[in-house]
C-alpha cells in the first residue's frame, strides 16, 4: 500500500514540475494548468477536475461530475492507484510520450479509460443507469466503447483508441496494451459470459477483432488485423483471418517492449505438430 501511495505521489509531483514550466513557456495554458493541477494537491483532484471537464455535457454540469468523480475517488482508492499505473505505462511504451503532463490533459485512450474505471466502480455500487450516463457520454467524447461491467486490470494502454470496443463479459488483465480499432466482442445474440479473457501482458495489434468466450493467454501477441475466434496460448503470436499461431514474442510481455513485427517463427512442421 505505501508502495502505491508514493507511486501516486511521485506521478503527481512530475504533473506538478511539468505544468508550472508549460504554464511559463505558454502563458495562454496557466489558467487551465492551475485548475487543473498547479492548484491541487493530490493526483485525486487533478483526476477528477480533469475527468469532470472532459465529461461535461449539457446534461451532466461540471459541479455535478466534479461532485460525484470525487466521491467515487475517496470511497475507491484502487481507483488513483490505476489511473497512475495506467499514466506509466503510456509513459513508458508510448514512443510519442516524453511527458506525463500530455497523458493527463490530452491522450483519448487514457481519459476514456478513466471514465470506465469511473463507470465500472458505479456498476460495481449497483448505480447501473448513472453508469450507463457516463458510458455513453465517454462515447460520444472520446469515440471508445467499453462496457461498464467490463473489469480492467492495472498498467492498461489503450494507444490512440479511437474505434476499441469491448463487451460487457470481457476481462482485460494488467499490462496488456490494445491498439486502435480493436474488437472484443462476442460471436451473435448468447447470452452469459460471451466476451473474450485477455491476460496480463499481452498486446494487440491495430485493427484486430476477438471473438467469443476465450482465453488469450498471458504474454501473448495479436497481430494487426487479425481475427481471433479461438484461444491463443501464453506467450505466442497469432496473425491472419483466421488467426493462426506464427511463432512466439520476444520477451514475456510483448505489451511493455510493443514490438509489433518482432516475433520468433516456430518452423511450419512444428505448428502443425501443436495443432496450429
């Protein structure tokens, strides 16, 4: 636990660093910055100013998501906890990302997942229509779809994100980086668990689509464009459509080194002796 408060310390303090030097080089932004961060003192409010204004609507006021978001933060301190894991594993893998301060104010696919994180913790409360509300407008902000009920692990990426749909029964483990315009979704109308099991460490490639109530093992790569419509083992790399086993990544967690193309070939024969 004091591992994760100082984690949650250290982030906020390098916000803090980078929005007083941004708010000095361009006067235009220190009004914004000191609302949104100059002026707080934990990364709990910046989370919340920062959340609540991309979320505000006609329907839904400042004041009213501020209110809420915050309260939402202080009952689930998971909550923070997540959001600075998620801003360090953009920090860290994202090649255009120098900076923390970017990741807060300005990046789609960590805002939009923040909103979830919100939404899901109201499902979870049983709130279900307030978090159908938040669902919809993260929507229409941010052009991301994930189902409220959808459980998401920690040091998640979501890069670019425009065009990700997940499903209600999925589960998204930790460190697992997802592309834009993927799918997890289901195979038709069943009903129950239907939605694809992603486990940690795994990353999925621009464009691809997963189907169905199976498991994508931990430390495994999807290629870009493929469709998955059965398991995929831990540690192998899937391409195609249909998507079929083409080797193994380089290193346990594809999803941190995001090397997209680099994979080691498992020789034809072989992948025919394991089914593939």
């Amino acid at each position: 636990m004091l591992h994760e408060i100082n984690a949650q310390a250290s982030v906020f303090s390098l916000l803090h660093q980078e929005a007083l030097v941004t708010a000095q080089a361009e006067p235009l932004l220190a009004d914004m910055l000191d609302t949104y961060i100059v002026s707080r003192a934990h990364l709990e409010e910046a989370l919340t100013a920062v959340m609540a204004s991309a979320l505000t609507d006609k329907t839904l006021s400042f004041d009213a998501m501020s209110e809420c978001f915050q309260g939402l933060y202080q009952a689930n301190p998971s909550l923070v906890e997540s959001a600075a894991c998620d801003m360090t594993a953009v920090f860290e893998r994202d090649a255009a990302s120098s900076e923390y301060l970017p990741i807060l104010l300005y990046l789609k696919g960590f805002q939009a997942l923040q909103a979830h994180r919100l939404a899901h913790a109201l499902w979870c409360d049983g709130r279900r229509m307030l978090a159908r509300a938040l669902h919809h407008r993260t929507t229409q902000a941010f052009g991301i779809d994930i189902h409220p009920a959808c459980q998401v692990g920690r040091g998640v990426m979501l890069d670019h994100g425009t065009g990700i749909v997940i499903g209600e029964t999925a589960e998204i483990g930790d460190n697992v980086s997802i592309m834009q315009g993927v799918t997890l979704g289901g195979t038709g109308k069943e009903s129950g668990d239907r939605h694809p099991k992603v486990r940690s460490g795994v990353l999925i490639g621009a464009g691809a689509t997963v189907l169905g109530n199976i498991e994508i093992g931990h430390g495994a790569q999807i290629g870009a464009g493929s469709v998955v419509l059965a398991g995929v083992e831990a540690h192998t790399t899937v391409v195609g459509i249909p998507a079929r086993q083409a080797g193994r990544p380089r290193c346990p967690s594809p999803s941190v080194t995001m090397e997209h193309g680099s994979f080691q070939h498992v020789p034809r024969v072989q992948r025919y002796q394991q089914g593939s």
